[in-house]
C-alpha cells in the first residue's frame, strides 16, 4: 500500500530554534532522487547518538536582557561656549600634536622648543582660542556643564596664556627668519645685476640700440616720426613685424648689417641674460617682504625687555640679526633707487613705469636678435656650399 499524502504544510510562524545551525547545503526528497540519502536518512532516524545532550550542548546564546533602571538618568549638560565645526578642528589638532593643554602651556611659557616645534607652532596658529570662547568656557567654571579636551584647552590658554597669538606669531617669525631673509636677498641680488648691466653709460646692448635708432631714423626720414633721439624700448618688438620686399624682417636687415660690420656688438646677447632671470621679480613684492620682516623684527624688538624666558630668546634673536635686517633694508631701498633710475635711463614715465614689463621687452629682443643671428648663420653657410659645389672655369 502507498504511504498516502504527506502531511499538508504548517501554516503560521514556526517556531524558534533553540539550538545553533549547522550551516549545510540541503539535499531534500526532492532531489535526492535514486541517490544513497534516501536510504541514509532512514537509517538516521535509529541513530545511537544521543540528541537530547546534543540539544542542550549547543543551545544558542541568548543575550542577557539588561536591567531597566528605574527612572531615567538625568541628561548631561553639553557646553556651548564653542561652536561644533570650531570644537571639531581644535580637536583634531590636539589629538595630531600629541600634547595635553598643561604641555602646550608650559611649552609656550617656558620657550620649550623641544614640544614648541615649527609644525606644532604652525597646527596651533589656527586653534588660537577666540576672545568669545574664552569668555564663554570661563563663565562655565563651577556649573555642571560638561567638558572636553577643546573645553580645557580653551581655559587653560585663555587664563595662562593670554598674549598666546602674538606669542606664536612672534616665535614663527624667529624659526622662519633665515629663509625669508635669504629669499629676499636672492631676489634683490638678481635685480641688482640686471639692473648695473642695463645702467652702464656705455655697453654693447647701447650700440646696438644706436644702430636700431639710425635704422628707424632714415625709415621715418621726413615724417612725423622721424629725427627721434630714442624710442620706447617695447618698439623693439617691432622690428620683426616690419618686411622688406623680399620677405626679410627689419630685424634680420639689422642683424646682417651688425654681424658684417660690428660682430663684437653680438656679445650682447649673452650678456644681458641675467635680465631673463629678474623679469619675474617684481620690486613691489620685494618691498612688501622686507617691509614685513623689518615690521615683525621691530616688534621683536619692543618684546626684549623682561626676565622671562620668552623675552630672553626674542633678545638673544635680536642681537643676533639686528646687522642682517638693517642690511636688507638699506639693500631694499638701493635696488629701488636703481629702478627709479632705470627709467629716467632710457626715458621712460617713471610714474608708470613697470620693471619687470621692461625686462620682458629687454629680453624678448635678445631672444629675436638670437633667433635672427641663428637664421642668418644658416643662410650664409648654405651659400658658402653652394658656391664650394660650382664647377670652376678653366
């Protein structure tokens, strides 16, 4: 006889396991087909082992239930002295410096540059606490608001470190010192130099410029333009606008005519190539740095007095660079004297007078004139072959 219908299935919410699962792949009746589980789960079902201990050695974990107190806790009380974004940052920085408020204290009035180093000085410029937070964390003294690191941070500084923002600023000064002063000296030295080539009463770059003035003169010989004395120096970009009827530039008409009769007035390009390297220099930049650095040192210099450690390092810094400082200054005020007489040299508007367009334009005609000697050299050596490969007559 057939074993019948299977059970109809159990409908409504099984019940929970008590157990652990043995995470298996499944082989049902279904699809156990002729295979050897048919008879292996018979046999199952006889099993010796034990299954009641089975059950009760992998009961499943149930987490403790956790005992609900009577009443709610009462909330804390947050501080709003200082904004979420503002306490977010003060707080990265503290945790990147490594170092508790009392360290940074300490470091700051001690002149520990062991924990005050040039990183630390510079991840704490920002995080200087304001007058407001200050003001706030310290009308919270005593009350039952709660606080962080940020919170003591702000009190410490703010009740021990008042001047800490001039404080920092001050110290930065004296680690950065060497490497503004030695940049300021850099560029002041590369104007200097294009500046004494370009201020010489008598040069190759001069002659040059008098056979472009002799070139233009008999061009614009009985016109309106004509019988000048000089010309502004950014016409000398014209002189490779302007062709012959033969397609040759004036520029190049000049360059022949000066190789063939004065070569020793080429020398001029290599000379003035000192001109490239101070284009990019402005005098206004340089005025601006070494203002700033004479400003900064003179506030050094009404911080010296005292006996406290501060004032004791900012006057051993002073007395060590007062000579540098003075230098740069009266360096600073050289160079501008130069420029100011670069363009009464060459007549130029000094009330809008831009050196470092100046230079541009200097530089821009020697790089042409080069390119033009380049091309004219080329030319003349072709012909030379030319006229080498011409049978000779007999």
């Amino acid at each position: 006889p057939g074993k019948g219908m299977p059970p109809p299935p159990m409908f409504g919410k099984a019940a929970a396991s008590t157990t652990k699962s043995l995470h298996w792949k499944k082989v049902t009746m279904m699809n156990a087909g002729n295979s050897v589980w048919g008879s292996i789960s018979e046999r199952s079902k006889d099993t010796s082992i034990n299954l009641d201990d089975l059950k009760d050695l992998f009961k499943k974990d149930t987490p403790a239930k956790k005992a609900v107190e009577k009443g709610k806790a009462e909330a804390k009380k947050m501080s709003k002295a200082i904004s979420g974004k503002r306490l977010n940052n003060i707080g990265i920085v503290l945790k990147a410096v490594k170092l508790s408020p009392e360290q940074i204290r300490d470091g700051l009035l001690n002149c520990n540059r062991e924990l005050m180093t040039l990183s630390v000085l510079e991840q704490l410029y920002p995080i200087i606490p304001e007058e407001e937070e200050v003001t706030g964390v310290k009308q919270e003294v005593g009350t039952d608001v709660e606080w962080t690191i940020v919170h003591d941070y702000v009190h410490v500084m703010g009740e021990s470190v008042p001047d800490m923002k001039e404080r920092i600023l001050l110290w930065l000064f004296t680690y950065e010192f060497q490497e503004t002063l030695q940049a300021a000296i850099y560029d002041i030295e590369k104007l200097e130099t294009a500046l004494d080539l370009l201020l010489l009463e008598k040069s190759n770059f001069l002659d040059v410029l008098a056979a472009v003035l002799a070139v233009g003169n008999t061009l614009n010989e009985g016109t309106s333009k004509g019988a000048a004395v000089g010309f502004s120096v950014g016409d000398l970009e014209k002189l490779c606008a302007l062709r012959a009827t033969d397609g040759s530039t004036l520029l190049e008409f000049i360059v022949k005519s000066i190789s063939e009769k004065s070569p020793e007035l080429i020398a001029f390009v290599d000379e003035l190539a000192p001109v490239a390297h101070a284009m990019n220099i402005s005098l206004s930049m340089v005025q601006q740095d070494v203002g700033k650095l004479a400003a900064r040192f003179k506030k050094i210099e009404s911080k010296v007095t005292g006996d406290d450690p501060f004032a004791k390092m900012l006057k051993e810094f002073r007395d060590s660079n007062a000579v540098k400082v003075a230098g740069i200054v009266e360096s600073r005020e050289a160079v501008s004297k130069k420029v100011r007489r670069l363009a009464e040299h060459f007549g130029e508007q000094s009330s809008n007078f831009d050196e470092t367009v100046f230079f541009a334009h200097i530089n821009a005609f020697r790089l042409a004139f080069q390119k033009a000697l380049t091309t004219y050299k080329e030319r003349q050596k072709r012909k030379a072959a030319t006229k080498d490969r011409k049978p000779s007559r007999s």
